[in-house]
C-alpha cells in the first residue's frame, strides 16, 4: 500500500515560477527575513497560497542573508532566538490579516542541519518552540537530535525527508558542496521518491537503503528542474 506523503516546498526565496509551483504542492514553508525576504514577498507568496488555497508556515533562518542562511553562524543564543521569533511572528502577523493560518514551522538550511547533528541547539530550538509556538507543528528530519528533542518535550512535529537531496549514510543530507547531492534530474528524483512512498526508505549516496518514517516530503523551489519534474511527479505518483 502506497503511502502518500505530502508534498512542501521552500518558496518565497525569490524565485521567477513561484506561481507555478503552488498548484503541485500541499504546503509551502515561506521565507520570513532571515535568509531572504522582506514583507512584500512574504505577503506575495502567502496571498499564492490563499490563492491555490494551500497551506503555509514559516521558514526562518539564521540572520544571515549574505549566505542564504546555508552557512553556520556564530551567534548567541539569546540573539538567535530573537531572530527567529521576529522572523517567525512576522510571518504569522501577514498572514493573519489575510486569514490564512500559520501551519507549521520549519529552520532553514544551515540551521535545520545544524539542529539535525548538535544536540545543545536541538534542545535549545525546541525550548524556544514549547515556549512560544507550542501548538505549531515543527518539521524534523527522522532520526535527528531535533527529532528527539521535540518528542521529549511533547511538541507536535511532522517527519520531513527530501525529494531532491541525497543522503548520508547517517541519515543527515550530502553537504551542497559536493557534487550530486541536489536531484535535479526526473529520473533521479523519481526514483528517490518512490522507494519513499513504496517503500518507506531512501538511498544513500553510497547506495545504503535507510528506512525512516516521514509524513512530507520537500522539494527545493530554487531547484533549477523543478518545473520540469514537479508536474510529472504530482500527476504520476499522486495521482
């Protein structure tokens, strides 16, 4: 029996077809000022998602927009949760006034692997959720230090694996550094995602199967094929 996962995508980045892409998804993690943003393209990609009547959550970073939020920063604790909660609640206010709830809330880049692999932030991060955003579903990589803190601390979560991205044997993604760790190629990405909704696993770049449990998986919206594998994908296997 298949299981159907849902399908997110990272939008509100920038991107020239964002409007094509809300169609093929079910929900999108958008953007909130850390890594990119401002309040027009967050309220632009909201006011898609009311359009294609899709879900939306917010998608905050390290305050690093030089980098795109894709390198680890040094920062405080204290000034990293200020950040995120500015970044957060900016989205959720946007949203608010034009009626579309915030449906959960996922790091971007360097700070969802870094939560991934080092404990002391996974357990500050889901501090910093039970304490503000404690209803709010969080997205978590399986078998991560994030993962594990939020189920100690009884926070709601949703188990996200990556169409388009390879990974390690230790579960945690191919650093983009490397060569072939983004899918961008159909036949590539429809082979990943359908050992996930057959199967229940991944491949590991060293061809290891991984079995794990997800309930979304996520395809990158600056992805340079997405707009060629995404159509073809939605309609093959969820149709």
């Amino acid at each position: 029996m298949k299981n159907l996962l849902e399908i997110n995508c990272d939008l509100g980045e920038g991107v020239q077809n964002e409007a094509l892409l809300f169609p093929l998804i079910d929900t999108a993690s958008i953007a909130c000022g850390g890594h990119y943003g401002d309040d027009q393209t967050i309220s632009n990609s909201i006011n898609l998602a009311l359009a294609h009547q899709k879900k939306a959550g917010s998608h905050p970073s390290y305050p690093d927009k030089k980098n795109f939020g894709r390198k680890t920063m040094a920062i405080t604790d204290k000034d990293l949760k200020k950040s995120l909660l500015i970044q957060i609640l900016k989205f959720e206010q946007l949203a608010e006034k034009v009626g579309l709830p915030m449906e959960h809330i996922k790091f971007h880049g360097a700070l969802y692997n870094d939560a991934a692999t080092i404990p002391e932030l996974a357990d500050s991060l889901t501090d910093f959720i039970a304490n503000h955003f404690h209803h709010i579903p969080i997205f978590t990589s399986p078998h991560s230090q994030l993962e594990k803190y939020a189920i100690e601390k009884g926070l709601n979560l949703r188990r996200e694996v990556f169409g388009d991205r390879r990974y390690g044997n230790n579960y945690q993604l191919i650093p983009r550094s490397e060569i072939g760790s983004l899918l961008i190629s159909e036949t590539e990405i429809s082979v990943q995602v359908e050992k996930l909704i057959s199967k229940g696993c991944v491949r590991s770049n060293s061809g290891k199967l991984l079995p794990l449990k997800a309930d979304t998986v996520c395809f990158h919206g600056d992805n340079p094929g997405i707009t060629l594998f995404l159509p073809s994908i939605r309609r093959r296997l969820w149709a």
